[in-house]
C-alpha cells in the first residue's frame, strides 16, 4: 500500500485493431484478438479481468471509494491518468473483460463508473502505439 492506497497491475498487450473510438466505455480483454467492431477495447491477452483482482482492490471499489487509473506504456515513457468511481453493486465477476464506464451502468464486466475519460478520448498519438502487437499496456488501478 502506498499513501493508504491499494494498488493493482493488469497487463495487456497492443493489436493492430486497436480504434479506441467508443465515447463511452474504454475495455482491457483477456482474449486475443480483436475485430474492428471492438471500439473500445484498448489492449488484448490481459493477465487478469475483473474477476481476478485482489480482494482488497474489489472491496475499495465496492466501498464506492474514488479511483485512480494510470494508463502506461512502458516502452514509451507514456502515461495517461484519470479518475473513475467504484460503486457497492459492481460485481466485478466477469471471466476476460475489464470494462471502465463513463456512465453509471452496472455489469459483471465493469470495473468502475463515472470515469473521466472513455476510450475516445485517448491520445491518438497514445492510441497509434496501442495499435502495434509487441505494446505493452499496464492498467495501474489507485483505490
């Protein structure tokens, strides 16, 4: 823990399918691949989904508590920061997806609500480099 904060790494990796146009909702999958269709998922073969976040984690984010998210990447120096909230009924259960929402709706799949950012909003210069296979996204989650 730093600063009373409980902290949790997902990796992902970049596809060639990568669009990042969704205005509402920004997505990490364990599958690994991608159609075009798939406009807000921002990185494929993630090492974990909802489901397996630590149980610190899910209790923050169920506690309704504020929480940070770091896009990184870390063969860039690139990084990009925004805030989100956690809610009581997140069930944080689904088996593959990491889904952070812009709005207020609720599914296994969705990790937080409320976020400032979906994937639309993700530099495209950011988003260019999501796009090549050998990236390398973490998804750094403050709660």
């Amino acid at each position: 823990m730093k600063n009373g904060k409980v902290t949790e790494e997902i990796f992902a990796r970049g596809h060639e399918n990568i669009t990042a146009k969704h205005k509402t909702t920004l997505e990490v999958t364990k599958d690994s691949e991608l159609t075009p269709g798939g406009d807000c998922i921002i990185g494929v073969k993630a090492d974990k989904s909802v489901r397996d976040l630590n149980l610190e984690i899910k209790k923050r984010i169920r506690a309704g508590n504020e929480i940070l998210i770091k896009l990184i990447l870390p063969d860039y120096g690139s990084d990009l920061s925004f805030r989100a909230r956690g809610d009581r009924m997140l069930q944080l259960s689904h088996e593959t997806d990491v889904v952070i929402r812009k709005s207020g709706y609720r599914c296994e799949r969705t990790l937080c609500i409320h976020s400032q950012i979906s994937a639309k909003d993700i530099d495209r210069d950011f988003v260019r480099l999501l796009r090549d296979r050998k990236t390398e996204l973490i998804v750094r989650i403050y709660a």
